[in-house]
C-alpha cells in the first residue's frame, strides 16, 4: 500500500519569489510552481522580457507579477520584494538564480570581465537574499540557490564562475546558520549540463562539443530543466523540511568525474565570436 502523501507538492496560494527568473532554468522552476498552484513573483533585468514571463505564468492559471530589477541593485530589488510581498503576501519560496558566464582563460579575462560575474553571481545572489530576508515567511520560508559544478570542481577557462559560485554555496551555509533559528532554510542546488539553457549554449557551442559533454555524464544525457524543477519543488515541500545547508548536485553524476576540459569548447567559442 502506498502511503506517500503527494499533497505536499500543493503551493495552492504560496508566495514564490523567483530572481532571474524570465528564462532557463528559473524560468521552468517559476513554471513548475505555477502548476502547483503557487503565486509568482518575477525578477529580471529586462522589462519586456519579465512581463511575456509574467503572462506565460499566468496562463498556465495562476496569478504572477512580473517587475523588473537587477540583482546588482539593492534598492531595485527592495521595491521588488516590497511589491510582491504587498500583492501576494510573505515569500514562501525564494529562487535565486540570476547568473552570468562565458569561457574565458584567466589572461584572457579582463578584470572588468571578471568582476561582473561575480558580481552577477555573488553578490547578486547576497542581494537577492538580504534584500528578501524582511518579506520571508518567518518561521517557514525556504530559500534555494542556483549554483554551478564550478563551485567545488577547478575548471580551466572558467574562474570567474569558479570564485564566483564557490562563493555562492559557501553564503548558503553561511545562512543556514544565521537564519535557521527563525525558521528559514536555506540550500544550493547544482545543476549539471541542462539542455536548451543559454549556459549550456555558451559552454559547448557546437554540436560535437555538446555531445562530448552528454558522454561525460555519468548516465550519459543531458539534463533536463524539469529535473532542476522537481528538486526545487521538493526541497520547498514538507518533504524538505529538515533540509537546510545542503549543496545538492543535480547533474546526473558529472561532479563525480573531475574537472572538465573546455579548451575545445574555448576554441569554439573563439572561433564563433570573430568578425
């Protein structure tokens, strides 16, 4: 007899806040919990593109607010969470997921270059959480970061992702601490090589590398974005609820097989970008 209760995957009139959210990977979490029930709100960098999100959201049957804010911008951010807090309520669920890469070696890099991911990427994802933390459902809220392999795997070509991401899992756990007294969890999950995301396009930009990267995984596919969703939706259930701190690897087993080899892919890249 089964007795799992598969209810716990009803967001019926939770709050789900999702930075960088118009696309990719966050895009497909924002839908999965549209299709709980959940109410959304949206956060990109791109007006016209938060608001066709908002109202692709909303046709799957919910309600969803669209607004558009930088995750480089505490202020922008501040009015975000204020708005969306005042139409739906405290955040239930936070995504944080605004994310910037491009193979690159590291003399290759300018510091400008370099300092944009990070800032993209790690102090993004600060903002995002800081500038939340005053609309999170206290106790109750869960929090759920994006991050990337690169955080914990030496990648050629990609330090500005590796510093950057390294220290996005290292803020999760950081607070997990902080902020699990008030009931909040907080944890990263990981996703390996996902099929139709832009990171994936400028990771292996032509057919031979991306099949090259599929033969690296363990079970020798690609990622699917409705395999970040489930994991997504399944650390904010009831299911989760003693989850918190975790680093979670959603890749199909990659992270176990070492650093990857972009210098194929770099050429590529190269060979792409030039006039």
């Amino acid at each position: 007899m089964n007795t799992m209760d598969f209810s716990a995957f009803d967001f019926s009139g939770r709050h789900v806040a999702v930075a960088g959210g118009s696309s990719g990977i966050n895009f497909g979490i924002a839908q999965a919990f549209a299709r709980a029930g959940a109410r959304l709100t949206v956060l990109s960098r791109s007006a016209d593109k938060v608001a066709a999100a908002a109202q692709q959201l909303e046709a799957l049957g919910t309600q969803a607010l669209g607004i558009a804010a930088d995750v480089r911008q505490p202020e922008a951010l501040e009015r975000a969470f204020a708005q969306g807090a005042e139409r739906f309520g405290p955040i239930d669920v936070l995504v944080s997921g605004a994310a910037g890469n491009f193979l690159a070696s590291a003399l290759d890099m300018s510091p400008n270059a370099f300092k944009t991911v990070v800032d993209i990427d790690l102090l993004g994802s600060f903002n995002v959480a800081r500038l939340a933390h005053a609309h999170l459902r206290r106790p109750g809220a869960c929090v759920i970061q994006i991050s990337a392999g690169q955080a914990f795997t030496p990648t050629p070509f990609q330090a500005h992702v590796c510093a950057a991401k390294a220290g996005v899992d290292m803020l999760t756990q950081v607070l997990a601490l902080e902020w699990g007294p008030q009931g909040i969890r907080i944890n990263s999950i990981v996703p390996g090589p996902i099929a139709d995301t832009e990171g994936l396009k400028r990771l292996a930009p032509t057919g031979d590398t991306m099949a090259a990267m599929a033969q690296r995984v363990p079970l020798k596919r690609l990622g699917r974005i409705e395999d970040i969703s489930r994991m997504a939706m399944m650390l904010a259930s009831d299911w989760g609820s003693y989850i918190t701190g975790a680093i979670i690897p959603v890749d199909g087993g990659l992270s176990l097989t070492g650093p990857r080899d972009f210098t194929a892919a770099a050429a590529a890249s190269k060979r792409e970008s030039a006039p």
